[in-house]
C-alpha cells in the first residue's frame, strides 16, 4: 500500500474509472450479444433493433473514451454488415 497521500488518491481514483470502464465494456458486449443472437435466429426487424441500439451503445463508450474511435468503428461495422447480409 501506498503511503504517500497521492498516490493513495491515485489508487482510489484508479479503481473508480476502472470499474466505470468495466461496466461499460459490458455493456457493449451483451449489445453486440443481442445483435449475433438476432442474426443467428433470423429475425430481421429484432436484429436491427438490436443494432440501433448497440450502434448507441458503442459510440457512447466510444466517447467516453474507453474505446478507440477505429475499434468502436469496426465493432458497428461488422455488426451492420451481418444484420445486412441476412
């Protein structure tokens, strides 16, 4: 443990983002979970419900910084791409 005050602070601000980030990043994967569920049982309309919602989903945590904007990008582009392709 740290003894400097600090780095005391750092640490606890540490994990405060780190749990911020975690809950995030799963909140984008069971979006895109919803999305590959939809796709694989066939249902158009519920796949791109799924999509809109993990498009928002994606580019909040995007902005929030706890994705690169080229990954959160990609992930919706290969999310668009399979609701497109059905």
């Amino acid at each position: 443990m740290a003894n400097i005050k600090s780095a005391k602070k750092r640490i606890l601000v540490t994990e405060k983002k780190t749990a911020r980030n975690k809950a995030i990043k799963s909140g984008v994967k069971t979006s895109i979970k919803k999305v590959e569920s939809a796709v694989a049982s066939g249902d158009k309309a519920a796949a791109e419900a799924a999509l809109k919602s993990a498009t928002s989903t994606i580019d909040r945590a995007c902005t929030k910084g706890v994705y690169h904007k080229n990954n959160a990008s990609r992930k919706v582009s290969r999310l668009a791409s399979q609701v497109a392709s059905m």
